[in-house]
C-alpha cells in the first residue's frame, strides 16, 4: 500500500490517469463482485478509455478502448504478468501463462512456434492412418451423441471428453485413446482452477485470504489440481518417449510429432538457452492440456447453444458442409481453410458469449508513459474485452448474434481488429491458431451428423446473466442432437450411419445395404468384443 497517497494525488493532478475514488487496502468501492467488466464499462464511460484504481492494495489501470488496448499490449513493457496473484503463486513462475522475465520470453518464442507449426501442420495430413488420432477423436466424439439415440442430454460431458482429447493430442500425440481412464481424471482435475475470476475476483484482488477459511480450503484445492495435472502429465511425456522409442525400434517411417517431443529436441541440443528442463516441459505440457480442455470445451458448449438458439444459422452452416464436405465423407483437417463460415460462427459466438471479460491481465515491468498519463512500474494493466466486444460504434448492432460479420462480399472469412477474446499484441494466446482449427472443425463435425435443438422445457440461456464465474462458461442446458436423415431433402442417408462405416469400416460398401441399422451392428459386434480389424474381415 505504499503507493496509495502518491498516486492517489497524482491521480487528482491528472498525472496518472483518472478514476473511482478509492480506499486504503479496500481500494475501489462498488465493483460487482461477479459482473465486474459491467461496472468498468459504466466507469470507462465516466473516467474514458483509461482509468486507474486500487483493486484492494493493487493499483491497477483498466483499458476499455481498442486502439488504447492495441497500442499498449503491442509494447514490450506491458509484457509482464501480476506480480502477487494467486496464478502466480499457483504455478510457481512455471509454465507459460503465468511466468514472467527471461524464463518466460525463451518459452513464448518456442511456444509460438511450436503451436503454430502443429496446429497448421496437423491440418496438411489426412491419411485415416496418420498417427495424428485427430479423426479417431472426432470419430468417438460422434459415437458418443449416436450413442443416445436422440434422448436429450447436457452435452458437457462429451464436449469435455473431445476437448481433452485433441488437447492431449498436442501435448502428446497417440498416448491417450478416447477410452483411456485418463481423461476422465483430467476432465474433473481442473474444475476448482476455472473458479476464480482471474482478473477481479476476490482471491486474486487479496491473496492474503488464502490463509483463511473458506478461501484456504480453496486455495488448497487449486494447489492440488495444479501438482496433480503436472503429475500426469509427467507420466504422459514418458509414456510419449516410450511410444517413440517403440515406434523408432519397428522402423515406423513417421516420427510422432507433438510438443512434448519437441520440447525434448530442444533440451538436446546445445543452447545458450537454461529454461529449457523436466520441469519446464511439465508445467508447460500440464498448461497447454488444461488451457485446451478448459477453454476448447466451455466454448464448444456456447457454440451448441447457439446453434440451438438460431436455427437460420445452424441451417446455413449444414448447407455450407453440403457443399464443401458432401453426405459422403467427414469434415476433417483437409477442408481447414475452407470453412469460412463455420470459422465466422466460431469468433462471433467467442464475441457474443462474452466468453474472456478480461484477457489474463498483465504487468508494466517498467515506469511507462501512456496515453498522456504516467503509468508506475508493476502496475496490474486489465483489458475490457466485454466493452470493446459490445461497443455500438464499432459493431453496429452487438447486442446480435451475426457471424455473418466476420465474412466478406465472396464469403471468406474476415477477422477483425475489434475481436480480442484472444487477447492481443505480445502476449496473445499462444494456442489461437489450434484452438481456431479444432473448435472449427469439432463444430463442423457436429452439425453434419446432427441438428441440434434445445429439449422441450428446456429455455434458451440469459447471455448476461447465465455466465457463471471463471470463463465466461454456460449454465447447463438440455440439448437433442437429432441425427440427420434421409427424410431431408439434401441428405441421401444418414451421416450418422456414414461415419461409423467410415471411422470403423473403411472399406464401407460392403456394409452399406440399404435398410440396414448399421450403428445397430456396430454396437453388437464392439459388445462380442471384436476389433475394428476384426471387423474389416468379417
Ligand atoms: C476458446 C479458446 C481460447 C481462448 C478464448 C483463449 C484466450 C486466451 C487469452 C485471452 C489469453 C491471454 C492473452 C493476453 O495476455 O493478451 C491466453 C493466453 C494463453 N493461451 Fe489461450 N485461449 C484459448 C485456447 C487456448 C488453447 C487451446 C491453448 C493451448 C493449446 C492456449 C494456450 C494459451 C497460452 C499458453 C497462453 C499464455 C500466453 C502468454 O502468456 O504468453 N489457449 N489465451
């Protein structure tokens, strides 16, 4: 609290900028306490597009303009992380979303590149026998919505379960199958982390609580998850050495390619760089598993609700799968690119659920000169994506779930400078691009198998007021996923039908009587225990 009397009378000289009166360790009084990116919004039409205030002892500035936010987030001085959060602390300076100074600098590079090449890598393969298991997921991710023979259902538990999996996928390609036990121990490992409100929730504005109850035991539990993700992933990186090792032994010609493998790369060769280790490689591969699984599977859910919400839209994404895919394959890596559409749907609903409030926040690692104001070394910088997503200036009519503006007059995607959900600048989301591909591809997926509609009795959520804390995640819903049929008119057969012949009988022909229940035939020949090679022969 050192800070508080000189920058609250510089703040009357103008000098930092403007803001809410504020108290001594209390800081800024009425913020909501769940709906805080309201209150800055009211206040950033008060105080401008830059405020400053305490967050309890933490001066903090908040910025609500694009061209502000751009600016400052491009600059190697917002770069840093908050210094006394419970993030921080969590992860002890390990990893990548949390971690500060040299450490962080060499891993982002790496990371950059690394996730981008897999990400843009993965979708120029397509060979069902690739040892990517992309088309193995999404394959299950299917069997499994087939498998309710169109009862309602919360869909979370599936999203969750394909989430984790194309997440594990990055992280270490092959070692874990859509049956693995594992997943289901990661799907429940990070609930209590996707509690808090990373930016103005009351833990991380007082850390001191941790040492109290109720917020100790929470603490606790958010410590536990964190060491338990970083033990399995631990296990899942020697698994992934064991795997390449066999796959070296039997002279299998494709090397597995995945982050954990990469990683290692780099730790053999001879660099000037030192935080490259074992416990670097956890922290970073138990990071990108639950930042995939958390975030891939709570946008999915939005991504399903809206697609219930506007049926107009849901019809004109299955027309465009029509076109581009046909009733006679899957959607897979090899139409990325192509999708325009169904990308377009991807960034509105990222805007339109409201679904990142606050990119993380970051840090001034330095005195800055901002914006006409001086802003201190150390102060916590927050970004109001929720003002710049619902600004009438720049959206015209953001209160409407319009993914048409995200395509241009030919019907290409058009990304826009106002869309930051991804954060912005240098320390953007490092997983954009794969996050973009898979949520575009597993929502492709969906909708050519499916039409999706809410279950009677069910009502459409409240966006503003449905977003529980953390992510701004979904309550759930009840959800029909109706297989598509022939009785409509663009569709010749069931696609249902057709990805289980394709996923479990390539060469399908030989199944495809007319008439003949062929998910029926899958399920009882999986329960007499036979294996899809089994299943070839038969
Ligand atoms: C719906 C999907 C996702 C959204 C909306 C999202 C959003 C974000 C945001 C807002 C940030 C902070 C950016 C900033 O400070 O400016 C971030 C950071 C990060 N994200 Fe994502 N993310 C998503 C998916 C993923 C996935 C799938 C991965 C990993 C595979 C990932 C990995 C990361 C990492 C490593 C960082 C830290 C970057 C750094 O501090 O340098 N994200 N993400």
């Amino acid at each position: 609290q050192r800070n508080f009397v000189p920058l609250t009378i510089d703040g009357w000289f103008c000098k930092v900028p403007p803001g809410p009166v504020c108290w001594p360790l209390i800081g800024a009084r009425g913020v909501d306490p769940i709906y805080s990116w309201i209150t800055f919004t009211e206040w950033a039409k008060r105080y401008g597009g830059i405020f400053g205030l305490f967050l309890g002892s933490e001066y903090t500035v908040v910025l609500s303009d694009i061209n502000l936010i751009r600016s400052a987030l491009s600059k190697p001085s917002f770069e840093g992380r908050p210094l006394g959060t419970i993030s921080r602390s969590l992860f002890r300076g390990k990893g990548l979303g949390f971690a500060d100074g040299k450490l962080y600098r060499e891993q982002r590079k790496f990371a950059v590149n690394t996730l981008h090449h897999l990400a843009v890598n993965s979708c120029q393969s397509d060979n069902p026998d690739d040892t990517t298991g992309l088309h193995e997921i999404y394959a299950a991710l299917v069997d499994d919505f087939a498998s309710t023979n169109g009862e309602p259902l919360d869909p979370m538990h599936f999203l969750q379960k394909a989430s984790v999996l194309v997440s594990c996928d990055l992280a270490h390609k092959g070692v874990v199958k859509p049956d693995d036990p594992i997943v289901e121990d990661i799907i429940t490992l990070y609930k209590p982390l996707f509690s808090i409100n990373v930016s103005t929730g009351l833990l991380n504005i007082h850390p001191w609580l941790k040492h109290f109850p109720p917020y100790r035991q929470s603490y606790q539990l958010m410590q536990k998850a964190v060491d338990h993700g970083r033990g399995i992933a631990g296990k899942l990186v020697e698994q992934g050495r064991t795997l390449r090792e066999k796959r070296a032994q039997v002279n299998q010609e494709k090397t597995l390619f995945d982050y954990a493998s990469a990683f290692d790369r780099k730790m053999l060769s001879v660099s000037e760089e030192k935080s490259f280790t074992e416990e670097q490689l956890i922290a970073a591969a138990a990071e990108l598993v639950m930042a995939g699984e958390e975030d891939i599977h709570a946008m999915m859910y939005w991504l399903v609700l809206f697609m219930c919400m506007y049926p107009d839209i849901q019809e004109r994404a299955q027309n465009v799968l029509d076109e581009l895919v046909g009733p006679t394959r899957q959607p897979s890596l090899r139409d990325n690119g192509n999708l325009d559409y169904i990308e377009a749907i991807v960034m509105e609903s990222l805007r339109f659920s409201n679904f990142v409030p606050f990119p993380l926040p970051r840090r001034t690692t330095e005195d800055v000169q901002f914006s006409g104001f001086r802003i201190p070394k150390d102060t916590v910088v927050i970004t109001n994506a929720y003002a710049v997503h619902f600004d009438e200036e720049l959206w015209g009519d953001p209160n409407v779930f319009r993914p048409e503006r995200f395509v241009d007059n030919m019907e290409k995607f058009r990304a826009s400078r106002n869309a930051i959900a991804f954060g912005a600048g240098r320390r953007v989301c490092a997983g954009e691009t794969f996050a973009k591909v898979q949520m575009t591809l597993l929502l492709s997926t969906i909708l050519h198998n499916f039409t999706l509609n809410f279950a009677e009795g069910t009502n459409p959520p409240n966006i503003r007021q449905d977003i529980v804390a953390g992510l701004g995640k979904a309550k759930a819903h009840t959800i029909n996923f109706a297989p598509l049929t022939s009785t409509q008119e663009t569709r010749t057969q069931s696609r249902c039908t057709e990805y289980f012949l394709q996923s479990w009988y390539p060469s399908r022909t030989r199944f495809a009587q007319p008439g003949v229940d062929v998910r029926q035939q899958i399920s009882e020949a999986k329960f007499k225990g036979l294996h899809k090679e089994q299943l070839k022969i038969m």
